[in-house]
C-alpha cells in the first residue's frame, strides 16, 4: 500500500500544505460566522479525496500552523504545498493532480463561502495555485 511507503513526516507535509492553504486562504479575510462557513467549504473538498491523498488528509494529527502574520503562515504553507507535490511525484506520481485539484477546490470553496471572492483571496490562491506548480 502507499501509505506505507509514505513516512509519517510526508502525510504531515500533505496535511501541513492542504490544511494550512485553507487556512491562509481564511485568514484574508477574518471573521467568525465566515470561518464557519469556509470550515464547512473544505471539509466538503477534502471529503472529495480519494486514495493516498485522503488517506493523507484524514490520517494522523493536524499540523501546527503559525497564525501570527500572513508573511509568516505563507512561509510555512507555500514550500508544504511544493514539497507535497514533490514527495507524491516521486511515490506516487498518479496522485499528484488529484493533491493539486482537491487543495485548490478547497481554496477556492474557502474564498468563495463569504460574500463571494474578494481580490486579497484571488491572490492568496493564485500564490497556492503557484506553489503547487512544478517548475518545468
């Protein structure tokens, strides 16, 4: 199985990516009654995974993510996302394209769930879109 040729440190670098462009993704735009609303968005995209990216997401502890500043939570997420795509195109390369679109269907779930996307949430995807393109 898959799993099993990913370490512990990788389905935490899947969940650190997924999880934490959720969350960048929401901080743009702060507000309770909207991360409610944009928890529900992803979890209703992550619930769309199948196979070792499910497996990744579901399984094992949600990262520590930074929340004192965007540059800060940005400096931790965006290289995730690289290094994720970079670990499944090595391990499992039929899984990469199935990370990139459940992570951007999550992003832009989230950006859309509150009063529909602002600018700052375009950019903050289009950076998520970015890092999760491999350089040619």
């Amino acid at each position: 199985m898959i799993m099993d040729r990913l370490t512990a440190e990788e389905r935490l670098t899947l969940r650190t990516g997924a999880f934490g462009a959720v969350f960048l993704v929401s901080n743009t735009e702060p507000g309770m009654f909207g991360m409610i609303r944009e928890s529900s968005a992803a979890s209703g995209a992550f619930a769309g995974a199948s196979g070792v990216v499910k497996e990744a997401l579901t399984a094992g502890p949600l990262p520590q993510l930074p929340r004192d500043s965007t540059l800060e939570i940005e400096s931790v997420v965006l290289p995730a996302l690289t290094r994720a795509v970079r670990i499944l195109r090595e391990k499992s390369p039929g899984d990469v394209e199935a990370y990139r679109s459940v992570v951007l269907a999550a992003a832009d779930r989230v950006a859309g769930a509150h009063h529909g996307v602002t600018p700052a949430e375009a950019a903050v995807v289009e950076k998520i879109r970015g890092a999760l393109t491999e350089p040619v």
